[in-house]
C-alpha cells in the first residue's frame, strides 16, 4: 500500500493517486435515468474493468470519463481535470478507444500511427508502437485490408500515440474469434507492462477475470460490487463450491441423501456450497464411507468465481439458491 | 496557431495521398468532367453562339470549369465528409487534441488542390482540342470564380454532408443534388434555352449558373457579374449557417 502511494505521487501528486474518481455519477436521458449514482475510484498503474451486461450504463459512463457527455449529475475527476470542461487537456494525456470507430480508408497502418504521433506534444515512438500491439508485419498495409483483431489493435496503436498516462478501452474485443481477443489480451498486457493506467469495460467474464486487478460490477446503472475478482466472489457472499461425480448407489436410489447440507444430485455429478470447506468436506467423507462410496470420485472444492458472483448478482441462479 | 497550420498542412498531404490511392476514385473525379468536355466539345466544334460571334466552345470550356471545381469541392467533399462520419473517423479525430478547425482546414487544404488540378487540366485541354482560353484580362475573373466557388461549394458540400444518412448513398445523394441543376443551367450546352420562365429564375437562384457565368466572364467579354457574385456569397453565407446548425462529428 505504502509502496503505491509513493509511486502515484511520482506520478500525478495532484490527484491524489488516483487517475480516475467518480463520485454521484448521474445521468439522464429524458426521462430515463441510465446511471444512478456511481462510485468509483482507478488507481494508477492498474487494469480497471467496469463489468455488466448490455444497457447497464458502460458506455454512458466512459462516455462521461472522456468528456464526450456532460453527466446530469455527480463529481467526476480524471488525471485530475473535469472531462466535462477540460477536455482538451485532458485528450493530451489520456488514449480512448472507442466502439466501432473506423478509419480513413486508404491510410497505410504506420502511416496512419505516425500522422496520429503528430497530434500530441510527446509521442511514443512508431516502432514502439508497432511493437506493443503487433503489427510491424503489417506497416504498410492499407487499414481496409486488415482483419478485424488487427484493426482493434491499430485503435490501441493510435490510443498509445501520445504516451497517455491513462487508456480507455470500451469492450476492447467484443465479437472477436478466441485467437482475436488472445491476441488483444497480449496487447492489453504488453500495455500494462508499460505501466499505463487502463480503464476497459467489458460483458465478458473471462475477459475481466483475464486482465483486471480489480473490477466494479455496473448493473442497471448502480455499481453493485468493486474489488479485486476474490474480493468480489467475497463480498457477494458466495459459498465455497463442493462437487464430485455422483455415485451409482445414490443416482440408483440404493443410498440417501446426506441431511444438514444440501447436497444436490445433477445427473452425472452432486454439487452443495458451503461457507465452511473443512467441516463440510469431513462430513461428507465420512457419510460417504459409511454408505461404502469409496474416496468420491471427481471431488472438487472450488473458490467462488467471477462467474458465480456475476451470475448471482445479474439474474437468478438455481445452481445457487 | 502555426501549429495548427502545420497539422491541417500534414493532414492535407494525407488526404491527397489516399486521394491518389484509391485509383478509380481519381480516375473518375477527372474523367467525367474531361470526358463531357471532350465528347460535347467535339459536337460544338465550328458552332457559334445564336446571333453572335462567339463560339459555342468559348462558352462551353469554361462552363466545364465550374463544373469540375463542383464536383471536386461538392461532390467530392461531402461524399468524404459524410463516409468519414459514418466511419466514426470524425469521432476518432474528437479522442485526440488534434484542434477541429486543423482538422477540417486540412480537408479543404486538400480540397483546394484538387480542384486547382482538375481546373488546370480542363483548362489547359479546352484550349489544346478547341483553342478555348481565357481572354486576355479574363485572369482575375478567372481567379475570383475559383476562389468564390471552391468557398461556396466546399461549404455546400459540408453541408450536405450533413443530411446525408449512411456512407452508401453519401455519393449518390452528392451527384442527384446537383447534376439535374447543371443540366437545366446549361452547363453541358451552350445553346440550351426553351426552359418555362419560372424553371428558368428558380434555376437561377442557384450558385450552379452563377457560377459557369462567373467563369464565362473570363473567356469571353460579358457585363461585371454583380448578381452572380452576390448568388455565390448568399449561398456561402447559407452554407456556413446550415453547416454551424447541423455539423456533427459522429452520427
């Protein structure tokens, strides 16, 4: 803790170590109110990821953070400036990749990169550029030849033009193949190597769980949970997951259920949660050597996910309830 | 301020290059004004105007000029404005510092190259197939028309970009708003007439005839055109406040 402080004041001392906070974000469209006080903190040098499914209010609020709307209510602060009135400045230190945003069409990709360099007063230099998001092979290619992975990597390539202090990525690889949004991953990463500050929203859970070192869940414009990914499983108040493959006996009716700690049989495999592994796990061993079920095959103990804390909070889950 | 000037100098050079890339884009921003020149040229070849001395081609070469400076500042401009919103490049060009006004001075820059090109081309054809030129003292005419109308039509073409709704019809919607206008002015006709009185002061209410009138004057004497001068000002001044009232940068 000690330790990011002093690097953040080294940073930006004038914003108190943090490259983003929102505090009270309202916004309105209309009568519709899409975010509904929101609170958040990004720290710098950290991967942020702002989660939730469609229409939760992602893009609203990253639209907010990078000044292209005013917000209806609230304090929002980014590399210390308010995006609403200082987004000129703020442009200069922060990179943004948008959703769907296109080219000029017959622009080659180093020509495009190096006309991007010309914007910001301290640029990154082009072959950095090219390197971090893997494109050297392709500098001279025109950008309407590219694939879609490349192209997403292109929009990173002109984010970084002007060295940001802090990029934001909105669904940074929405629609891609798996090999795609690998590829994207390792850009992302080779980022964070270079210590910038990255704010990405996203609906994938692996995506969040991949990249982030913390994550707020957004839902129906509300952060419900922010922290690291075992603080948010924690904080959900998720139970530890207990599974093995279901005995003959017990699918064939030969042997009971187990009292006291709902065991559920699914087909092929028995599943019960529980907020005490140990106790649980001893219990049923010993219901299991007195019904003769050997060592349970296929027993797993497993931490709450992401994914069950994602799937709990956004609908309901019978796996869990 | 320099800086912006450098930037809008560097985007244009962009512009010309992927201009110049995209082949049969080139190709056809200058074929189809020297393709009518040449083909109706050759048919008034040895005609003269009704009841003058004038020929047919004095008339109709500089009249060509005004259409290639439309189509490359109108056509050409909005077309590309309006792709590039679509695109969601104008909205790129917003996430970076780059000043809005660099931006846009840039595509004009590289607007205005364009158009003196195709001017110089049509100009210099006309004169070698037809012996066309401009009269001697017809040079500041010559000027102000392309400087008035690079000004008007630019601006008219920024502003139809903005009504234009998706990068497919963005051409389309260029070439249908302006070329039934350029008949009807007599654009591709010198002789053209028979027009009912009312089609005929609508069609002059138009910047298209002001505008081939204004370059007429540089081929052949006619009276100082007031009027046409003032057409392409209010016409200028009409685009500036539709472009201030509808511009946007992304859809």
């Amino acid at each position: 803790m000690t330790d990011t402080r002093v690097i953040d004041e080294w940073i930006a001392p004038v914003t108190d170590g943090f490259a983003v906070q929102v505090r009270g974000l309202r916004m309105s469209y209309g009568s519709t109110e899409v975010l509904r006080g929101v609170d958040f903190d990004v720290r710098y040098g950290e991967v942020f990821c702002l989660l939730g499914p469609n229409g939760a209010g992602k893009t609203t609020t990253l639209e907010i953070l990078e000044g292209f709307r005013p917000a209806t209510g609230g304090t929002v602060r980014v590399l210390g400036l308010n995006p609403a009135t200082q987004a000129s400045r703020l442009r200069e230190r922060a990179g943004m990749v948008l959703q769907e945003c296109g080219f000029p069409r017959q622009a080659r990709v180093a020509e495009l990169i190096d006309m991007w360099r010309s914007y910001y007063p301290n640029p990154r230099p082009l072959g950095e550029l090219l390197a971090v998001v893997e494109l050297a092979e392709v500098r001279n290619t025109q950008v309407r030849k590219l694939s879609g992975g490349q192209r997403r990597r292109l929009d990173f390539a002109l984010a970084l033009a002007g060295d940001p202090d802090l990029v934001f990525l909105d669904e940074p690889t929405t629609g891609f193949d798996p090999e795609a949004r690998r590829r994207c991953w390792a850009a992302i990463e080779n980022l964070r190597r270079l210590g910038t500050t990255i704010m990405l929203t996203t609906h994938y859970l692996d995506e969040a769980e991949c990249l982030a070192d913390r994550i707020a869940i957004l839902r129906a414009g509300q952060i419900e949970l922010v922290g690291t990914t075992r603080q948010v499983a924690a904080l959900a108040g998720l139970a530890t997951r207990i599974s093995f493959t279901t005995p003959a006996a017990l699918r064939r009716g030969q042997v009971a259920l187990p009292d006291g700690f709902g065991l559920t049989v699914r087909g092929p495999v028995s599943v019960c949660h529980t907020d005490n592994a140990a106790v649980t796990l001893r219990r049923l061993l010993d219901w299991a050597v007195q019904n003769r079920l050997g060592d349970l095959d296929g027993l797993a103990v497993a931490a709450p996910s992401l994914e069950d804390t994602y799937l709990q909070l956004t609908g309901p889950d019978p796996e869990i309830t | 301020m320099t800086r912006s000037v450098r930037l809008a100098a560097r985007q244009a050079l962009l512009e010309q290059r992927s201009f110049w890339r995209s082949a049969e884009y080139a190709l056809f921003t200058f074929a189809f004004p020297l393709m009518i020149l040449l083909l109706i040229g050759a048919a008034n070849v040895g005609s003269y105007l009704p009841g003058t001395h004038v020929k047919n081609t004095t008339v109709f070469v500089p009249s060509i000029l005004a259409f290639g400076i439309i189509v490359a500042a109108y056509v050409n401009l909005g077309s590309k404005v309006a792709v590039l919103r679509h695109d969601g490049v104008l909205k790129r060009i917003k996430t970076t510092p780059l000043p809005s006004a660099a931006y846009l001075g840039g595509l004009l820059a590289s607007t205005v190259a364009t158009v003196v090109l195709i001017t110089a081309c049509t100009g210099l054809i006309g004169w070698l197939a037809f012996g066309a030129g401009p009269r001697p003292g017809g040079l500041p005419a010559l000027s102000i028309g392309l400087i008035l109308g690079i000004v008007c039509f630019a601006t008219l073409g920024l502003a139809i970009s903005s009504v234009i709704t998706s990068a497919e019809s963005a051409g389309p919607v260029a070439y249908a708003s302006f070329l039934p206008i350029a008949i009807i002015s007599g654009v591709f006709d010198p002789t053209f007439s028979g027009l009912p009185q009312w089609l005929d002061r609508l069609v002059t209410a138009f910047p298209v005839k002001a505008l081939a009138q204004v370059m007429q004057g540089a081929y052949t004497v006619r009276p100082f055109p007031a009027w046409d001068l003032a057409n392409l000002a209010l016409w200028t001044a009409l685009g500036v406040g539709f472009v201030a009232w509808r511009f946007r940068w992304h859809t």
